[in-house]
C-alpha cells in the first residue's frame, strides 16, 4: 500500500471497523436456485446473472481458488463442475418440455451435434426449473431481474434472452422489457483482445448482454 492511496483508502477500512449500527445485516444461505430454501411468496425482488449456456465460460477455472478458500476440498472441484447448471453430463438428466421457439433452437443445434444439441437442452431445462422457483417464491407484484449473455454452439446463437422469455412467459410471468447493455471490451473480467475478430467464439458471445424483466403478476 503506497502513503499516497491512504487517504483513498481509509474510509473503506472505517467502514469495516466501525459498522454502521443500523445497517440490515446480510443473511447469507447456501442452496441450489432449482430448489431454492425460501418459503412461497416471501421475497420482494431477485436479481441474479445465470451462467451462459453449455458452461461457454469455464466458471471452475475462474472460481477455483475462491472456493478453496471457502474450504470446499481440492478432490471435490471435478464433482462441483458437473453440478453447475450449463454442465455437460446429460446421461439421466431429467429433461423439462420446453416451449416451440426454444425447443426449435435446440433442435438446430442437434441437427449439426447431437451431444451439443443435448448440452444446450440440459441447460434450458435447468433454467425452466430455476425460473420456476423464481416465479413461487417472488411475492405477487413484484419482479426478478436477469442478466443474461447469449453464445454460440456450432455456429448457431443460442439465443438465450429469448428463450429465458418464451420459458418464463409460459411459467407465468410478464416480461414488460428485455433491455441490452453493451460490453466494454477493455474492462471486464475476461478481454477479448483490442480488435474484434468475427471468427472468435468467445468474441461473438461477450459483446452485449441482455437485461430481462420478469414481473409477476398481482393475484
């Protein structure tokens, strides 16, 4: 720490050590979004961003050291990954019907890769199931908000915002508005690069994301 960030710094530290007294403490609670440990109609708003499909990020590699640190063990990481919605093991996988748009989209990718195509189903079933839960415990009236980024599986946009509506239009939610946020290319976590190349992947699906409104409706 250099003398002249001190000053910068330092309120950040008062604010750890001497916590403001009437500040809401934080309830933090592990749980599984397709199951989630919260009662029917008891939260007032969610705000989540869900992973993109078939794990298009490696989110173990970038989470790996962190959840050494909350004490998961080394051996059990392989396990973790495999459980992480977007994963890729779909043997047994118990699928949900999806919706004619959505099952469309799947059906093009299996046409080209079947186990893609299989991949990209497994993850829209999870995100049905996740929606749903969204859906009971949100109070009547009030609204999750999702922020969500599309990727390619084969050359074929998954179209994920679109599918993330049609999905929870059907559960019963309202979808007053999709909005886009444009990503800077030079300040995220994972840069692709200063010139953007068409021919990247990882370009092609980290250029925007989209800000979905589900609203449920009053009784």
């Amino acid at each position: 720490l250099l003398e002249s960030d001190s000053d910068r710094i330092q309120p950040y530290l008062d604010g750890l050590l001497k916590p403001d007294p009437e500040r809401i403490e934080p309830c933090i609670v592990l749980g599984d979004a397709q199951g989630l440990p919260l009662d029917n109609e008891s939260i007032d708003l969610l705000v989540t961003s869900p992973p993109y499909a078939s794990n298009a990020i490696d989110y173990m590699r970038a989470h790996k050291f962190s959840l050494v640190w909350m004490d998961y063990a080394i051996g059990d990481l392989g396990q973790r990954r495999k459980e992480y919605i977007g994963g890729e093991a779909v043997t047994g996988f118990a699928f949900e019907v999806l919706p004619s748009r959505t099952e469309g989209i799947v059906a093009g990718v299996s046409g080209q890769d079947k186990k893609r195509g299989g991949v990209l189903r497994r993850y829209y079933s999870e995100m049905t199931r996740t929606l749903r839960e969204m859906f009971r415990v949100l109070k009547p009236g009030k609204a999750a908000i999702v922020v969500v980024g599309s990727s390619m599986m084969r050359g074929r946009d998954t179209e994920i915002h679109s599918c993330l509506v049609e999905i929870g239009q059907g559960i019963g939610f309202q979808v007053p508005k999709v909005g886009v946020r444009s990503l800077d290319r030079n300040r995220r976590m994972m840069p692709a690069g200063l010139e953007f190349d068409p021919q990247s992947q990882i370009q092609q699906r980290m250029y925007k994301e989209y800000v979905i409104g589900f609203y449920k409706p009053k009784a």
